[in-house]
C-alpha cells in the first residue's frame, strides 16, 4: 500500500521511522510527504508542498496527517476521504469538532478514519472505548489527558518547584510547548475528554459546552496544605452521562493517595471508564511524545492493512450537553486569605471568585 | 449469525444475556447450547447434550466455548475451527497448551480465534498486546491476574483478617472456588501470563517452565511488616525477555506504595508492559466475575460480526524459556523466626527454605 504523510515534524518523523521498521510481509510504503520546501534537504523526491499532489494521487489508498491546526487538516481530511482514501490523524482539535462528519465520510467513500492518536498518545484507549461501548453502556469517564500538566504538577509536588520552576523545566525537557497556555487553561483536555464522551456516549459535544478551569493559580502553598489532607492534587477531565443529560467538567482535582490516579506521575496520562457490564477500566501509559503518539498512528495504518480498522460509531442525537447547571460536586476552595475550605454544590459563580479552586474526587 | 454456546454455567449465562442484549442490526442468534440434561428446564429445545449436535451444525458459522478443563474443550475447539466455525474461548488452560495450534487452524481454515476473556477477565488487554506488538517490542511484563488471590491480600490488609478468614470471606462472597488450589499457588496466574507472554514474545511457553511459588503462607505479621517498610504485598507474575531468553517467574511481591499495582484492590487485576516505542502501558479492571469476563468474550464476538478479528500471531520459533537459571532479583527473605531479610541474587533452592518470601520490584 502507498501512502502520503502530512506533516514532517517531531510526529511525522516518528511515524516515517516506525512505517520504515514495520514487518516487510505488510508491503507499504510513504510515497509523498508534504510539508514546505525546507524540507528538501531531508526528504528529496518524496517531498510534495502542494497538498493536492497527495489529494489527487490515485496510488496512495491511505494518508497521515500530523500537521496541526485546523483549516488545512479540515481541507485534507475531508478531500482524502472524499477520494476514498483512508485517513489516520492525531489532530484533536479537528476530531473534537467534526468526528461525526469525518466518520460519516468514510462510511460513504468505503475508507477508514482512525484516530487513535487524537486522545490520550500512546494510551490505545480510543479503540477500546469503540470496542466496548458495543457490549458496555460507558456513564462515566475520568482522565488525566495532559502530560505538560501531569509533569508540572508532580514536578512541584516532588522537587517543591514553584510552578513556573516546573513550567520552564518542562518546557526545557520538552514536555511543554513555547506557548502553553492551551494546555494549561485546560483546552487540550476539553478537545480530548470531547472525543472519548463523543464515542462513549453516542453523541456530539460542541468543545464550547466543556466547562474548564486551569492550574496556574496553583502555588507550593496549596499542593503542600492538599497533601496534609491525604490528597494528591490532579488535572482531570471528567465525563457523566445520567439519562441524556451530559455534563464534562476540566478542573484542578483532589484524589486520594490510594486512588489509581494519585499514581499517574510526569508525562504520563490515564483513562479511567466505568461500565454497566465489566465497571472500571482504566488505562494508564505515556500521554505524549513523538514516538508513543507515532506508535498509536502506526497501530491504527496496521488495523487498516489488516482489514480490521471498522468504526461503526451513530450519532444517536439524544445528548443534552450541559445540562446540569447545578453542580453537585464537593469543592476545596482556596479564598483571599490562601486557606481552603471543603464545600459542596457550589455555583460555578462561586467557584469563579476563588483564589484557587479543586474538585474533590469521592 | 447463528452460533453455538458450550456450556451454560455463570459465564455462559451471562454470555447469553449479554449476547440478547447486542444491538439488533447485528442480527445474531444463539441457536444451540451444549450442557447437561439438567438445564432442559433453563434452555428448552436449545439444549443439546452432544458437542456434535452443534459442531455438525453448518448453519452455526461461530461458538462460543466456557465449559471449563481441559480434553473436551480441546475436542470443540479443534472440531469447530476445522469445521470453519469461529471459536470464541475464556479457557485459560486450554489456551495456554493450544495457542499456536488454534490459531494456525483459524487461519487454514479460514475462521476467528478468539481468547480476550482467557486473561486478566474483562480488561481488553489480549487484543491490545497483539495490536501493539505489530509497531512496538513488548520485552517486560508484569501483571496482578488473579482476583481470588488479590482480594484475599487486600482483605487481610484493610480489615486485619487472617489468610484463613479471608479466603473464607473471598468464598462467600464468589471471588474463590471451593478448591482454590489452583489460585492461591499460582496455577491459574502461570497460565495467564503464559497466553500473554506467547503473543508478546512470539513463541510457545510450556507451562512447566514458569516458576511459581504461592501466597498460603503469608500471615499478618508478615504483611505488618512488608507495610512497615513502606510496600504492599501483591501476588504479581513477571516475564521478562533479554535476547531469545525468557523468565518467567509467578510469586508474591512487594511494591513501594507509590507503584501504580499498590492501588489495586480486591477483585481487580492490572497487566502492565514495557514497549520499545510507547514504554509503560498499564491497564486495570476487573479481572474475575460472570460479567466482565462475558463483555469480554461478546466484544470478541462483536469483533467478528464486524469482520476485524484478525489475530496475526505468529510463533518465531526463537525462545529458550527459563535459561537464566541465576536469579538477579531482590528478596524479602522471612526464616524460621519470623524475621524478614532483604537479600540479592538469591537461588531458587535457597528460596524454597525459606518460611515465606517476596520479591521487591524496583
């Protein structure tokens, strides 16, 4: 099989090494990668700057597309697709907005889409969800979705770094991006918990009805008075299905030291789902990185060599997302003073005035 | 489809009910069910007490197998899988004999075998091993694979109980067999992590050659102690590969408290790997019980309405299991006077004097 690979950046590369160390009996090879002309140097003859000459290539039955953004993958995605083509992707921002859509296209032009990639890295979570929501009803999804986030926090709790400290070391191991604040704001995680409650709970979720607050207001101070309480304290994104009323919620959360996440340390990410047949599963591994991501890619290009890459997800168009104004959950809310107090169902007005706010996970 | 259930006993049951309940479009019907004349009254003219009534049975395409032991499984499943009938199967000890012979019958005669319930229960993790290893080198496994044995620790460490209240508690409450032989020496562990160990490292493991030493004799002051020291004590299996040699070791084990398998509690099981491309991975869930183990045999059956059940498993013919004779782990040594001792590089006859130990993992 001939395949075209978009984008050649720290992903890209990950997935043209393992695609090149794949068993030869699978017979597939990237014809054309497209990227901008600087890239000669590395690519030669494969390199194509004009997306329509992967688009309009009637050899290449697959594509990989790992530019990041939007409107270009959008335009990528959904012309592969249209040309039968299969597509794999990692791009959460675009899943998050039109999974329904891309998975809709693929059915009809007889391609795959798969996009194990899009949530959670290396984790292959997305496939089991698919598999298991066919035999499970999934109501609840927790996760620790972001590993810039996962590293800052345990690198304070750890070392007593101040959170720029962490931040800066982060970055300078790269575990952050020059510009973090869509990992720290939460928006990372509200484009990936979007795509596994999309699947779990057969439905679209716009990435506007998440409700998400982040961790910079987090100091030494607070993790310290947090853990004297027998908590440890987690970015997590949680997910609840009750009836057809769906609420997500991205927050700062306290979760016991013998709970499963409390564990969860660095650049590692966990999905935790509970399930009306076999109750919880959680998955755990590294949540970001070139290779743990190339190596979801190349998983989902291997179910698609194989003949097994079938997604057979309905939009059952029941979900009312968001509709729980009234928030039930506990609260540790840190006021002016830098003290914190336990509450429970507190507006999300309230929590908004807070110096510092987190979830308390029963 | 039609398909074909041996054995309506607690999984079979809930196999059925769960196979009921699927989506209608898969248009799937249970036609006949193989057990004892005593089950006329539960299963009416679907009961047939012959295994050949269904494996002559050309209108049946697939059968479900959960009859438990060893020589008439091997009958059905052989029979079937020549017959062209896919085989869906959660018997550990029939699978952990048969791999390779199952499979390469699947493929030469054009049919599905499929195992996930055969280890670690409802967690998907035998589909997610074989996905994986197609882009990634699976060299280091560890699991916690029994639920009777983890819910005996986890009692005896939360409620003070002793080894025999709590294996009397795990009795009644349907988490240990009347026999629990098997369990509480490792048998059922050895084959679990034998099924895992053969896909990962492509090639046929005899039971006979993983060690195993059980939890019977531990007591409360002995896991007091193990706390003390800052680790739980679990009862983990652990494979390792290093070039083409292969150890295979079943045995009680201690683990820092901060180790993701310290949180594992009761009847959950966890199944930790290391890959080359995507390190860590770990997953956890319920490992033992009527109804996580039938999710996960219909998610196989699922898997095969929907046409990707493909398992590419192929032996290598390249292991030599149990060559390092030399043992370079650490051990919690505890002699005749109660005492516990951390030694290294201890031999296996050594161990075996001793009044109980556990391996420290790092």
């Amino acid at each position: 099989m001939k395949l075209g690979l978009f984008g050649y950046g720290t992903i890209g590369r990950g997935v043209y090494t393992l695609i090149e160390q794949l068993d030869k009996s699978y017979n597939c090879e990237i014809k054309k990668v497209f990227d901008l002309p600087i890239k000669k140097d590395l690519l030669g003859d494969k390199l194509v700057c004009d997306i329509n000459d992967i688009i309009n290539d009637n050899e290449i039955e697959a594509v990989v597309e790992v530019l990041g953004g939007h409107d270009v993958p959008y335009e990528v995605i959904t012309k592969c697709l249209k040309s039968g083509k299969s597509v794999i992707t990692a791009n959460k921002e675009v899943v998050s907005n039109h999974l329904e859509e891309f998975i809709n296209l693929a059915h009809e032009n007889n391609a795959s889409f798969c996009f194990e990639a899009s949530a959670g890295g290396g984790i292959p979570v997305i496939r089991t969800l698919i598999d298991n929501i066919k035999v499970n009803d999934v109501n609840d999804i927790y996760g620790i979705l972001n590993g810039t986030t996962n590293y800052i926090l345990t690198r304070m709790d750890e070392d007593g770094l101040s959170f720029d400290e962490a931040l800066k070391l982060a970055q300078k191991n790269g575990f952050a991006e020059a510009n973090p604040t869509a990992d720290l704001e939460g928006l990372d995680i509200v484009r990936k918990i979007n795509i596994l409650s999309s699947l779990a709970f057969k439905g679209n979720i716009s990435n506007d009805d998440i409700y998400h607050y982040g961790i910079t207001g987090v100091n030494k101070a607070i993790l310290d008075n947090i853990k004297s309480l027998g908590y440890a304290l987690k970015f997590v994104a949680s997910s609840r299905k009750v009836g057809n009323d769906v609420t997500i919620r991205v927050e700062p959360t306290m979760v016991k030291l013998n709970h499963p996440f409390a564990s969860i340390k660095n650049e590692f990410n966990a999905v935790l789902f509970t399930g009306s047949t076999n109750g919880d599963l959680m998955f755990y591994g590294k949540g970001a990185g070139s290779i743990p991501t190339a190596t979801a890619i190349v998983s989902d290009l291997v179910s698609i060599l194989e003949n097994r890459s079938y997604i057979g997800y309905k939009n059952e168009n029941k979900l009312v997302v968001n509709a729980n104004s009234t928030n039930t959950y506990s609260y540790y809310i840190v006021g002016e003073d830098g003290k914190g107090k336990f509450r429970e169902r507190v507006s999300d007005e309230e929590l908004a005035e807070a110096l510092f706010y987190a979830r308390v996970l029963d």
